[in-house]
C-alpha cells in the first residue's frame, strides 16, 4: 500500500499522488495539478536526498493543468517518504511508497485519462527511448504488460506491418504505410512477449497512390521481430503509429525474388535495400551484388526525335570518394535546364554547376550516321555508403519542369574492370587538369585501390634446380606477350656469368596464361638447363606489383628488374652493372644503354621536361639517335634510369619500400623509384658499355586500360604531385652540369 497527502495553495482540485510499480524495482509516482499552478522546477526528494536514478516527466492535460510523473528505484522490502513540489511557492504533496512487490501496477487507462493526444505520444515516447534502457525494464512482465496496455488503449484496431521477405536468414524485411503527414521518424520498436527492442536500420518511404500516404519498408533484424502477438512501434516528433506485425503462413521468399519482382517499379527502395542489406554483414554485401547482377533495372535513356532533347548517362562508378557520371546530351533548343543525380529518399542533387562539358559524336537517326552532341563527366556525390551501386540513378530536368529518369546500363562489378571504365570514361583529347583533378583522379584513385587489395598470393613454380647462393636475382614480368621469351631466356643462358650468380624469376601477372607458360618453361629448361622460378599472380596486379612479389620471393643480394622484351647483345652485361654499385660512390641504381631493334638508342638515362601543360614528363636523353652517338658513350650520373633494365642493391630497393603501386597499370614507378633512392642518399648512374635491346612497350601494347584511357595522364599527374619540387631541382643541377661540360 501507498499513501499520500497534499497541500493545496489555490482554490482548485489538487489530485492526490498515486503510486504504481513499472516492473523489477522502478516505481512510478503520477501526480495532477491545475493549471494555475506557479511551475518553478518540480521536484521530489527523500528524506532530503534525490533517489538515483530518476527520471521525471511533465505532460499537458486537455483540462489545461499537469501530469507530473516520477519513476525512480525502490529495493525491493524497502518504503520511502516523498515530498513533492512544483517550485518553491508552488503546490507539495507527500507520498509513501512501499515495497515494488506490494505496489499495484499502474491503472493505465487512468494514467492516459485526460491528457492531451501530443502528451500521450509523449509518454510512449519516454518510457521506450528513455525510461526503458535507463531502469533496464526490457525483460520485465509487468513494464510489457504496461506497455501492450498503453498500445491497446492507443490503437486499438492497428494496422498492418506485414513481413514481406527474409535475407540470409537472418534479416526480415517489413512492410506497413503511413499518413503522408505523419512526418519524420526518430524511433522504431518492435514490442514482443519479450519486452520492447530498438529495431536498428534506416527506413524507406516513397509517396504512394494519390500522394496521402507513403510506402514504409524496413529491413530489420529477424531474431528482433516478434511473429507472435508482435506490434511494431514508429516514434516521430509528430507522433506514434502502431502497426500489428503480420507474416504470412507460407514460408518467407528470399528477398532475391522479391528484387526480381518488386523492385524494377521502385528504383529508390531497390537502391535503400541493397546498401542496408551490403551494410549489415559480408553475406549481405554479396546478396546485393547478386540482386543487382540478376535482377538489374532496365536502362532508362531520353531519345528525343527531331529537336527534342535526348541525353544518356553511359558511365557510373559509384565509389566512396563520389560517382563518376559521364554521358552525353542533345539540346538543339535549349530545353534542357540540367541533370541531376538521385540519393536516399530520392533526395535530388544538382550536377549542372560542376558539370565539365565537352564535344563528342553520337548515333544519328539513321543507320551508321553520326550527330553533334555535348559529352560531359561529372563527380557526383557518393551512393551507397561504400555499396557497390551499379546502377546509380539520374534525372534530366527540362525547363518545363518535367523530369525524365536516366538510369546507366548496369556498371562492371568487377574494380579491375570498373577501373578500366573510369580511365575510358572521357575521351583523352577532352581530359585537361581540372577535370583529371576534379572529375577523374578521385574515382580512380579508389578503385585502382580496390583493385589493388583483391590481387591475391602468387602461385610458385620451380623448374630446375636453384643456385644455393645467389648474388643476382633477375626479376623479369610477363603480361602476356611471351614471343620473347625464347630469344631472352637464350642469351641469359649463353652468359658463363649468368649462370653461376644469377637466379631467375619470372612473374606471370597474366594468370590465365599460367598453364600455357609453365609448359613454356619448362620445355626451355629442357633446352638451356637454366633454372628458373614462376610465380604466377592470382591476379592482374599490374607491373609494379609483380616486380615487388618478384623481390619478396627474391634471394640475391642484388636486383635486377628486367623487362619481357629485353634482350641482351652478349655477355657479361649483368656482370658489368654490378660491380658499378661497389659503394664507393653511392651509386644506388645504375641502368644500362637500351637500342631500338633497327641499333638506334631507346635510353641513355632519363631526365624530366615540362609539356605544353606544365606537367612534368619522363624523357629519354639522345632518343633515337644512332647507338655510337658520342653524349650517349659517356657513363655519368642521370636523374633516373627506365625500369627496363635496372640494378639495385637489394636492401636498399626494400629500405625504400620497392617500387610505388598507386600508379595504374604500369607507367611512372622506374622514376619514382630513382627519386626515392635520390632522397636516401644515393645516385643514379647510365651505364653506355653495357648494351641491350629493348622492344619497347610490347606487352604495353597489349593492355587496353593504358592503351585507350588516360592512365598516363593520372600517372603523370600524381607524379608531378608527389615529386615535382625535386625533378625541378634535379633538372636545375643537369643544366648547369650540361653548361659545365660544354
């Protein structure tokens, strides 16, 4: 039993403080007051302390007076003495509250009697957001039973929450609609037998019908949803709604099928599903890469006849750093008024201001003819949160006002292969500073990241016996040209000195050919009785990668990094490049003199000129002069030396940490890695005795990423970037040496 006392100061009703237990050892204390009553700060003590915790709440009754409420801690076989008061010159109140065990629970519709319909939502609201994780009532009968009490008096003939779909067997998918009015949700719970749970997740509407109400669809997690006698709770600034949840007696179909037969109808929820399911698990992440590669959108363009508009987005990387947008559009008339890119919520982004625009040619009325179009390529904001979205969607807003969807063809999975498609997004001749800056870089940067980090471990294959002690490991890559093959390994094995000192290692960073090149090698073998290692990549990792697998498995205490399409002139040319790193005078790499097929000079040194655009470029000295061209006869210090052919000190191409791999494909890391063994404190150095042949760019040649996108231009642009301060000095320090010499 509870009793209490109260001390009027005004003329008006004062009701008594009533006490009820909400579960465990939490007490409530509800207590009315008119609405004259002078507020201060209302408060509660006992015996002149603050039971801890405490919670209060005040809630506006029709009437115009107050519903105080106070929920605090009693242990159970203990009693307290209250003194309540709302201010100092205000109303007070006295209350015992004995044990929770003996207290009755609260008289619900009693506690909701009278109050305003904003103060009962209110209530919910508290004892779900606040009072519940606070006292830790979740588990408690009697706080459920409260609870299921308050919904049944304020929704007693719910609606529908319908479970629609289930994902990976553990996350169900929720269906229920809303007043459009009902405005924005803060909270959702699901109220089982087992108390109230905080469903996590972000929900999905979109206006249905005539607009008055809106689709609400939540993936939630299925241990979370009560089936039995569940009710599902949607907590707003505005409001509560009460939703009974309903599955069907059938069993759940995977939430594939239902992308396969619901989503085409619903681009936006389609989109909001897969990032909520990519976010919750790695088993989500490839169900939504599944549902987009099963079930995608169709592609969704504007054919304008005549002079009517027409636009297309052709390329759509989504990517953390934004999403690389790129297409073309029509516009004889001017009734474009701008592109947009779609979000969450279908939250439109305009991509017009920032939108780099430039000339190109598209298909024409008629077969095989071509018409004048405007390209442009943009970097949208991110879609996805990280989730892979291949089909990122757009709008194009004319100036009527209508809007017409854009939706790309679905983008590559695939990082290496959507890498590829951002270095062929813009035509090369169109791609300037600010739009490799701006538009371009961000993008490949990521996924040139990605791909990096899904290259995988190199396979090893040991053909012939290996020299125990090495002084030489000989690194050379393969991509896929192998006519060489046979005229290299032949001179290397002709060489007395080769094959006393040298180990071999071939890395194969075409793996698909790696059967045909195991049976290469080893019938070479056969043949010269060299020995030699394969590691074949698991994947494509680009040169810079296989030179740096091909050191870590190395055993020499030198390097020499060796392209598939050099070959010596004789021997002893390995021998020579050595002893020049002897230590004496801190040379770190040393390089030799590379000729065309036809004996006219590919390299004698390399050094760095600016182009018409200011950036800096790799260049060779003497290029195509004839081999015995004097300058190229002299061995001298150089700025750098091509990675064709190039000798290192082992610890010390490891002390600089190898060759750089953020450059693409392969373009850029032979200089790099001399301007990271100038700043050690080492020089470089030309070598003109030592000659080789050097078919230039042949397996280059075979790869398209480089051949028909713009990778040098990132290269050279993030080159420029990381050592354009030292390459102008270094070139500083050339030319007066060049005035010295003269």
């Amino acid at each position: 039993m509870s009793d209490a006392t109260a001390t009027m100061t005004s003329a008006e009703q004062v009701g008594l403080p009533k006490v009820s237990t909400l579960g465990r050892d939490v007490v409530l204390v509800a207590w009315d007051v008119p609405q004259s009553t002078r507020f201060a700060a209302p408060s509660l003590d006992a015996g002149g302390s603050v039971p801890a915790p405490l919670a209060s709440l005040r809630l506006a009754r029709a009437d115009g007076g107050s519903r105080l409420l106070w929920a605090m801690r009693v242990p159970a076989g203990e009693s307290l003495s209250l003194a309540l008061s709302t201010g100092p010159v205000g109303l007070r109140a006295e209350a015992i509250v004995e044990s929770p065990e003996v207290t009755p629970s609260p008289d619900v519709g009693g506690l909701l009697e009278g109050l305003r319909t904003d103060a009962r939502f209110a209530l919910v609201s508290a004892l779900l957001n606040v009072w519940t994780p606070l006292f830790r009532l979740r588990g408690s009968r009697t706080f459920t039973r409260v609870l299921r009490d308050l919904i049944s008096h304020l929704a007693p003939s719910p609606g529908a929450a319908v479970v629609a779909a289930e994902a990976a067997g553990a996350l169900v998918l929720l269906r229920t609609s809303l007043s459009a009015g009902f405005g924005k949700i803060d909270a959702i719970y699901a109220l089982g037998d087992e108390g109230p749970r905080r469903l996590a997740g972000n929900l999905h509407k979109v206006a249905v019908g005539d607009g008055s109400r809106e689709a609400v669809h939540l993936l939630a997690e299925r241990g979370s949803v009560p089936f039995r006698n569940g009710h599902l709770l949607l907590i707003g600034p505005e409001g509560l709604s009460v939703r009974k949840i309903v599955k069907p007696d059938m069993p759940l179909p995977p939430i594939g099928r239902w992308f396969m037969e619901q989503a085409q109808n619903a681009p936006g929820l389609r989109e909001h599903l897969l990032v909520e399911l990519a976010g919750r698990s790695e088993a989500g992440k490839a169900i939504a890469l599944e549902a987009q590669l099963r079930a995608p959108l169709k592609p969704r363009r504007v054919l304008g006849k005549g002079s009517a508009p027409s636009a297309e987005i052709v390329t759509a990387l989504s990517t953390t750093a934004g999403t690389l947008a790129a297409g073309w559009f029509r516009d004889p008339l001017g009734l474009i008024e701008g592109i947009e890119a779609l979000g969450a919520q279908d939250v439109a982004h305009d991509l017009t201001p920032t939108m780099r625009r430039f000339p190109v040619e598209v298909a024409g009325p008629v077969k095989g003819s071509r018409q004048p179009a405007t390209g442009f390529a943009v970097l949208a904001p991110a879609v996805g949160n990280g989730t892979p979205i291949l089909q990122p969607r757009f709008r194009l807003r004319l100036g009527s006002g209508a809007y017409l969807p854009l939706i790309p063809a679905p983008q590559p999975a695939d990082v290496v292969h959507a890498r590829a498609a951002a270095l062929r997004a813009v035509p090369p001749q169109h791609v300037d500073e600010t739009l490799l800056a701006t538009v371009l870089a961000p993008v490949i940067a990521v996924l040139h990241e990605q791909a990096r980090a899904v290259v995988g471990q190199p396979t090893a294959h040991a053909i012939g016996s290996p020299l125990a002690r090495p002084k030489v490991s000989v690194i050379v890559p393969l991509y896929r040209e192998l006519s060489f093959l046979r005229f290299q390994i032949a001179s290397f094995a002709a060489d007395p000195w080769f094959r006393a000192n040298a180990e071999l290692i071939y890395v194969l960073d075409s793996p698909e050919q790696g059967g045909e090149v195991v049976h290469l090698l080893n019938g070479l073998h056969l043949v010269h009785a060299l020995p030699m290692t394969l590691l074949v990549m698991e994947r494509n990792g680009g040169y810079a990668r296989a030179n740096n697998v091909g050191a870590a498995a190395a055993r020499g205490e030198f390097l020499a990094l060796v392209n598939s399409d050099v070959i010596p002139t004789g021997n002893g040319w390995l021998e020579a490049l050595v002893s020049r790193l002897n230590g004496r005078k801190r040379v770190g790499a040393v390089g030799p003199k590379l000729l065309f097929e036809d004996g006219s000079i590919q390299h004698a040194g390399m050094f760095f000129g600016r182009d018409h655009r200011g950036r800096w470029l790799n260049q060779h000295f003497h290029k195509g002069m004839p081999g015995d061209y004097a300058p190229a006869r002299v061995e001298r210090l150089v700025p750098a030396v091509t990675g064709a052919c190039i000798v290192t000190p082992r610890a010390l191409f490891e002390s600089v940490g190898g060759f750089t791999e953020d450059y693409v494909i392969g373009d850029y890391e032979d200089s790099d890695l001399c301007l990271k063994i100038a700043t050690s404190g080492r020089k470089i150095a030309f070598v003109p005795d030592v000659e080789l042949y050097h078919l230039e760019r042949k397996s280059m040649s075979l790869n398209s990423e480089y051949m028909r996108g713009i990778a040098w231009q990132y290269n050279c642009a993030l080159h420029t970037e990381r050592w354009g301060t030292l390459m102008a000095a270094q070139m500083q320090d050339e030319t007066r040496q060049r005035k010295a010499r003269t």
